[in-house]
C-alpha cells in the first residue's frame, strides 16, 4: 500500500508540474502572439492646408509659422525615433506614383514642404525613420452622401433644418476661435481627445432619425460615411501585418470612427498617439 502512495502522490506531481509547463507554455505563446500584432497609430489633424471640403469650414492656424515649425519638428523627430515600419498618408492610392516621386524629392532636398499635413508631418517622420517611401490609403470612390438627406430636411424638417443650420454655423466659429487662440501642440491634442473623437462622431448621428421607416435618408448619410472610413481602415489593415509598426495620418473627423475599428480588430493593436503630442 504504502508502494502504491507512493506512486500516486509522485504521479500527481508530475501532473501538476506538466500542467504549471501546458499553461507557462500557453502564456509565453500568448505574450509572443500579441508582441508580434501591427500596431498601428491613429494620428488624428485638422487639414493644415485648410482645402474647405469639411462641412465645418474655419480659418486654421498657420503651421509655417517658426514657432510651429519647431513644435512639428520636435514632434516628428520624437515619433520617428519609435523606428515606425510604414507611414500611411490620406491621399488616394491613384495618387502614390505622384506622392513618392515628391518624397524622393524630398530625401534629395530639391522638394520644400507644402502646407499641408502629408507633408509637414508624413514626409518629416518618414524621412527621419529611413524609410524609402510613403503610402497612400485614402478612398474617394464612396464619399458622404448627404444631399438626399438635406433635400429631405428642406422639404420635411424645416425646424429641424434650420436648427442644424444654425449648429454648425456656431461649431465652424467656435473652431476658428481655437485656431485664433490656441496653439498648434493644442490643437493637435484636442483632434485626438476622446471626447472630441465622441463629438465629432455624433455630428454623423444627430441627424441619423430623419425619415426613419420610411426614406431614412439619415442613416443612409450617415452610413456612406462610415462605409468610406470602412474602406480607408481597410486599407491600412492591408499594410497592418504582424511586425509592423504604422503612423497613419488623417483628418480627425476618420481617425475618430477608425479607432473604434481599431479598438475591436483583435489582429492588430492601438499605438496611442496622445503619447508624444
């Protein structure tokens, strides 16, 4: 009896110790699993360039100041120095001959930056973390279809039309006051705030119960919306393989819809920009 104790107390160490292996094992191969996802950052701007194509138009800062010159400096150096494998510009691929032929110029300094985003910040990091070129990922084929929804609001919702009017004509002032006051470091933090990606989220919402059950002309806008960031977060999901390390610039009214795509994408993992701004 005491042989047969024996044996079973010594085969149920075996047991636990192979069973403490099985989950070591599982944990390690777990941490390399998740080591090994994308990790992509949304970085979310105003369009330095101020083009008037967002609905809420507004006078923006001016990025080319020296002031801010510094500031865009110091904020691409710090990026680029997180060795990022790809920088990801919201511009159509149509356009990535065109784009790369300016980057290389750019590497060669016989290309000064224009004002605008892609440049001041994309081709900055790109060029400072070595990379040979920069990718375009944005998608122009599906745009937001909202004049059926304000033809509906004109014809049907006139209150409501005029209340809608009368918001985004305080929210495009309100926006022009920020880029009179503020500064750029600023800004740049509130277009990737939470509860400014919250907000400007809802702009495609509030209005989402117009002619509900019968044209539903509101959600349909809004859902060509999110069908066009659909598309532009597809895009990077392409580029966004294991090991890879991607900086992805765009308009915050994208950055803020893509990062609740980001959020559920169990393959690939968020790089918070909030970090280093």
């Amino acid at each position: 009896m005491k042989g047969i104790k024996k044996l079973t107390t010594c085969t149920l160490i075996l047991m636990l110790s192979a069973t403490g292996l099985a989950g070591n094992s599982y944990s390690a191969q777990k941490e390399k699993n998740e080591s090994a996802k994308a990790q992509i950052m949304l970085f979310g701007t105003f369009h330095f360039s101020n083009p008037g194509r967002d609905y809420v138009k507004s006078e923006v800062i001016d990025v080319l100041t020296p002031e801010n010159q510094d500031y865009i400096e110091g904020l691409t150096s710090k990026l680029a120095s997180q060795s990022p494998t790809h920088v990801m510009l919201e511009c159509d691929p149509s356009q990535q001959k065109k784009i790369n032929k300016e980057f290389t110029s750019y590497l060669a300094g016989e290309h000064q930056l224009k004002n605008n985003e892609n440049e001041q910040l994309g081709f900055r990091i790109a060029q400072k973390a070595s990379l040979s070129e920069v990718i375009c990922y944005d998608e122009n084929e599906v745009h937001y279809n909202g004049e059926a929804l304000r033809a509906y609001m004109e014809k049907y919702e006139s209150e409501r039309n005029a209340s809608n009017t009368a918001f985004f004509k305080e929210l495009s002032k309100e926006t022009g006051q920020r880029h009179k006051t503020l500064t750029l470091k600023k800004l740049l933090q509130l277009n990737n705030d939470p509860t400014e990606d919250q907000q400007n989220m809802n702009l495609y919402l509030m209005n989402n119960d117009i002619a509900a059950g019968e044209a539903f002309a509101g959600a349909d806008a809004s859902a060509s919306w999110w069908h066009r960031n659909f598309r532009m977060y597809a895009n990077i999901q392409a580029k966004a393989q294991p090991g890879a390390k991607i900086i992805v610039i765009a308009g915050s009214g994208h950055t803020a819809i893509m990062k609740t795509l980001l959020a559920t994408d169990l393959q690939r993992q968020a790089w918070d920009i909030n970090d280093y701004l």
